[in-house]
C-alpha cells in the first residue's frame, strides 16, 4: 500500500534519527534547559532575525495551539479562526475545553480577510449587550491553511494592521509552514512572519521531524510565565533535549528548507500529472495538499493499492480525496499512482 493520506506517515530524515542517536547516551538537564536547545533556539532566532524572541519547543500542534489560546486570552475572551481552521474542525473541541469559544468567520479557500475582522469586531463593540457576547482577542490562522492555500505578504500585512487597530492578538499556525514558504507562488519568508505575528510556530512534525513544533513569541505581554502554562497543559517534555537535537539540525543549515522544497516539487508534478489526465481539481492548492474529485468507482478502485484521505461525497455524487507529498515522497510512488489512474480515468 502506498500512501498519500497526509505529510506525517513517515518516521523522521536520516539525519535526524543520526542526530539522535550520536546523543542518546549523553546526559543533559531535563525540560529544555539543555544546551541543544539553546543551541536550537539560537539557530531560529538567526532564521527569524529577531534576538528579542522567545522559543519554545513542544511536542505537537494540538497541544501548542491550546496552550498558546489558553495562555493569551482571559476567561470571558475567544479566538477567531476561518470556519475551517484546525482549531475549529479537527482538534476535538480542545480550545473549547479551555474555556474559549472558538468564533468561526465565513471563507471560501481557508483564508480569513483583514476586513472580516474588522468587520466582527466593530458589530460586537457596536453591540448594546457586548459584555453579555464572548470577546474577540485573537485572530488564529494557520498558512498554509487547511485547503492548501497560503497568505501572501500583502494579506498577512493586512491581518496583522486589522489585530493591532483592533487590539487583538494574532497567532500563525505553521504546522505545515515549510511547504508553504517552498511554494513557487510564496512571497513571505520567516523575518516577514516573525515581524508581523504576535506569536507562531514552525512546524516539524509534519516536516521531517519525528515530533515536535517550534513556539515563537514575539509580543512581549504573551511571554511572562509560558513556560508555566506549558507545563500545567503537559507539554513541558522532560527529555526536552529530545526536541532541541531535532530542531537544531534541521535549522543548523538549512535542512529544514530544502526538504520541504522537494515535497513541493513533488506536489508540482503530482498536479501537473493528474491535471494532463483530465481530472478536475477542487480550487486551486499551491502547496503540498492537492484535492481531486472522484467517482465512488474510481475511489473503490484506487484504494485497492493506494491510500489518501476520503473528504467525503460531493453535491453531484462525486467523492473529494486528497493527496498529501512530504519531504519523503518518491517520484516512483506518483508514477505508480498517476498510472493508476490513468488506467481507470473512463470508470
């Protein structure tokens, strides 16, 4: 079975697992006081060109994203967040379970727009009732988003002027990050995020690390005592070098860049492929996620050999799946997949 169901399938680069294991047996402090992570948060504090920083390694989106909202916001507060935002789709009501209302604003391609924003907070503040209505103070996104597109700097400026006009936090969820500034369309770079974010995090879980995500903060007021709050939501890991080793690694040279340059490549010409083929695409993913419209034949069929994941049926009876390339995708394996569906294209 070869798989496509998303970009986390693998285990981790060669290097990372050669990192490990050449430091296993050394004995470190425990919870990310070690020096590989301070040799991890010196390496992306030079790739976001900010000293002023702080960095936090923990071990996964979920857990960052809850303990990043239930850090910043106070118990009457919520977050807003495109209707399919991770937060609001997939993460089992885990901002909810915090306390925070995750408030869901319309979007047709996963992007939420700067006037959106402004345009929710002017109808609560014009609201006679508004302390009896959950407040606005963080406005979570994630690029790329969750049907693959990616903020331009344009749009991420525009984002980023709506939260300070509005005095909400904005918080970028980079869990795919990689593949987004690998995107041939892509015109943002870390220095960029880092300059016009509150807080975000550089994801490796999905990018050739076995685990693990990296919290930067670049507001001031949402730094006091995060180490805390990591640890009272569990993600405080006491084998914390664990994470520093990957990280610095994958930053020490560039690692982390050109690996998610080939899962582009091969997102390119999957796209291409499938495209020659005469399959029609739903919207217009540049990055690494493609989503392709299939009869239910045609999934039955292709499910024998291959996996990827089912979206669910269409108005029109047709099925969405997507498939997923990462840093560890084989030309070979498209190959094998576009052949199989070139073989049941008339089915």
């Amino acid at each position: 079975m070869i798989r496509f169901n998303c970009d986390y399938l693998e285990g981790a680069h060669p290097r990372i697992l050669e990192a490990l294991t050449k430091t296993n047996l050394e004995q470190t402090v425990g919870y990310g006081c070690d020096e590989y992570c301070d040799m991890a948060r010196d390496a992306v504090k030079k790739v976001c060109n900010d000293n002023s920083i702080d960095v936090h390694f923990l071990v996964g989106g979920t857990q960052t994203n809850l303990t990043v909202i239930s850090s910043a916001l106070r118990a009457h507060q919520g977050v807003l967040s495109a209707e399919t935002g991770h937060i609001n789709c997939h993460e089992t009501g885990a901002i909810e379970a915090t306390g925070h209302k995750v408030i869901a604003l319309p979007t047709e391609n996963g992007k939420i727009k700067a006037c959106d924003i402004d345009h929710y907070v002017e109808r609560y503040r014009a609201d006679e009732a508004w302390e009896h209505v959950v407040q606005p103070k963080m406005v979570y996104i994630s690029n790329p988003t969750e049907t693959g597109t990616i903020y331009s700097k344009a749009e991420l400026t525009e984002i980023s002027e709506s939260c300070r006009r509005n005095g909400l936090y904005l918080f970028l969820d980079g869990a795919r990050l990689g593949y987004g500034l690998a995107c041939k369309r892509n015109d943002l770079d870390i220095p960029a995020i880092t300059a016009l974010t509150d807080v975000f995090y550089i994801g490796g879980t999905k990018v050739g690390l076995l685990f693990g995500e990296c919290l930067v903060i670049t507001n001031p007021a949402l730094k006091e005592d995060f180490r805390c709050v990591i640890k009272q939501k569990g993600g405080m890991l006491a084998k914390g070098r664990l994470l520093g080793v990957q990280f610095y690694e994958m930053f020490r040279d560039g690692l982390y860049f050109e690996i998610s340059e080939h899962a582009m490549n091969m997102a390119e010409k999957l796209k291409a492929d499938i495209t020659a083929l005469g399959y029609e695409f739903d919207g217009d993913s540049p990055t690494n996620q493609q989503f392709v419209k299939l009869t239910g034949k045609q999934v039955e069929l292709l499910s024998e050999d291959f996996s990827f994941e089912n979206m669910g049926l269409l108005p029109d009876g047709r099925v969405l799946v997507r498939f997923c390339t990462s840093w560890a995708t084989k030309e070979e394996n498209i190959d094998k997949l576009i052949e199989k569906l070139k073989e049941i294209r008339e089915v």
